[in-house]
C-alpha cells in the first residue's frame, strides 16, 4: 500500500514493544514510516526492539518509557517522543490493560488503572499531538479500543467504560480535527493472539482439565464466527490503511476487526 510516507512520516505507538503495538509498528515501518516505540520497559530493553526495526525497515526508530498510569508521563509522551526523534505525523494509542471481574467486586483501583491507560492516556497524547497536526495541516491518529467499545460482555465493567469511553472520544476529536487534514478513528478487534488474553483464555482452559486449546476453542465459539484467534498483523494491516491516503475520507469511524463478533 502506498500510504503514509510521502513525506517520510513519523508514528509515535503506546505499548509498542509486544503484541498488537509491535505488530503496528511492523506494519508502518514496512510502509516506510519511521518510529517512536513507547513501552514501559527500561531503555536498554526498549532500545533494542527499535534499533531491531530500524535495521530490518531501514527507517528511523527511537524508544520513549512512560508508565502511562501517570498522567503527568501521559501528558508528556509526545514532547518525549518529538526529542527523541521528531513529531509524530501519526498517533497509535495502542497501550491497554484488562481485568475481569463481576461487577459488584470490581476493585477501585483496577477501575482507575484501566480508566488510566485504555482512555486518559490516549486523551493527553491526542491532547498534546494534535496542535502540531493541525500546524502541518496532515495527522493520523489510530486508537485501538475493541469489540468491547461496540458491545458488552459480562465481568469487563472498567474495560467497556474505557473502550466505549475511547470510541466516543475519538468520534469528538474527529469532528474537532476534521477540517485541517487530520483523521481519528478506532479499531476494535476482536479475540488477538497476544498475552492481555491469556488470563481468560487459562480460566476457560481450566473448564476443560487444563486444555488450552479447549479453552481458546470455547472462547471462540462463544463470540467470534471464524473461529481463530486473530493474528496481531491484521489489526498492523487495519493501521495502515487508516493511515493511508486512501483512507483520507474516513475519520470518525470504529472499525471491527473480529471475524464477525459484532455483526450478530
Ligand atoms: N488481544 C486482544 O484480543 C484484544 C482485543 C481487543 C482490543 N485489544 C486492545 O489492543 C491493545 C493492545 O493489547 P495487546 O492485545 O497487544 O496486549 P498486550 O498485553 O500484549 O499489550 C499491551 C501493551 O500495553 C502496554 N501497557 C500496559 N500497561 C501499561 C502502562 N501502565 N503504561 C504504559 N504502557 C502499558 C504494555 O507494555 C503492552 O505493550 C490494548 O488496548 C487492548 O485493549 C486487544
């Protein structure tokens, strides 16, 4: 795809370092952007997944740490990011945490954590990364909710608050941001084959005498009808193309990337 690089762009990606985050930072450095990668790991750690993507691309990559649970680090990230490389042309507010738990125990403060990285966070960056959008008169800005931001499922109160938080706020900054070149929009996959599953996927598996597999297959058949776990690519792919100039029309949306979960 022809998309985000002429100019050579620069992405700034939350919890880039595993997962979806990395996959979408694969993803646009194969597309020839270059790269700021946040993660919460130390900076010989950080550091090393950017220079592994900058020598396989051949882009630009640098490590920015912040433990998005403070907001005074989330409010920082891109100033951070703008000195360690430069301004990001494209803003992946990626990094999120779960917990799953009924309502009426649900602890306070994994409701303030996940309130904090799945939907304050991306407020500040988008707060502080979209004036120098505006002044460039071009942005991207791809936040990654979920299914769970469309449609509800039992025992995820902070998550669904977060994500169906994130999907309206985006719709606002959307509307806010239309007319200078810059899009918002979210993706919301479905199950992914990364590690913020693997606790629910061990709970099914313990149903079924410790059968992971059993348990994924349970999981699935449950709420996602093409029955595979999504490869984390398919939502780097997804990115892309909201990043593309193919894409230029498209701003306030949220789009599914499920395997059909929400078209039931
Ligand atoms: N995997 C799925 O099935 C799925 C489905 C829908 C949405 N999502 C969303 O995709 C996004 C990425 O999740 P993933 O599946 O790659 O899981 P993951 O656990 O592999 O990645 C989560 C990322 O968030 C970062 N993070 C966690 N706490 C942080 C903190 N305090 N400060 C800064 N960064 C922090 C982690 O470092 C990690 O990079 C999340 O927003 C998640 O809600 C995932």
């Amino acid at each position: 795809m022809t998309t985000t690089n002429s100019p050579h762009r620069c992405a700034l990606v939350t919890g880039a370092t595993q997962g979806i985050g990395l996959a979408i930072a694969e993803r646009l450095a194969a597309s020839g952007c270059d790269l700021v990668l946040h993660g919460i790991e130390d900076a010989a750690a950080g550091t090393g997944v950017a220079r592994a993507l900058a020598a396989q691309y051949g882009v630009q990559a640098a490590y920015v740490q912040a433990d998005l649970l403070n907001a005074d680090a989330a409010a920082a990230l891109v100033e951070h990011a703008t000195a360690a490389l430069r301004a990001p042309d494209i803003l992946v507010n990626n990094a999120g945490i779960q917990h799953t738990c009924p309502v009426e125990s649900f602890p306070l403060d994994r409701w303030n954590a996940i309130l904090a990285v799945n939907l304050t966070a991306a407020f500040l960056t988008m707060r502080a990364a979209v004036p120098g959008m505006r002044e460039r008169g071009w942005g991207r800005i791809v936040n990654i909710a979920s299914v769970h931001g469309l449609v509800a499922s039992v025992h995820k109160a902070a998550y669904l608050a977060a994500k169906h938080g994130l999907v309206g706020l985006s719709k606002g900054v959307a509307l806010e941001t239309a007319a200078q070149g810059i899009t918002v929009n979210c993706i919301c996959p479905g199950w992914t084959d990364t590690p913020i599953i693997a606790p629910q996927i061990e709970a099914r598996a313990a149903l079924h005498g410790g059968d992971r597999e059993a348990g994924i297959r349970d999981l699935l058949r449950e709420k996602q009808p093409n029955l595979t776990l999504l490869p984390p690519a398919r939502i780097g792919d997804a990115a892309v193309f909201l990043c593309s100039d193919a894409a230029a029309g498209i701003t306030g949306v949220s789009l599914p990337v499920d395997g059909g979960w929400t078209a039931q």
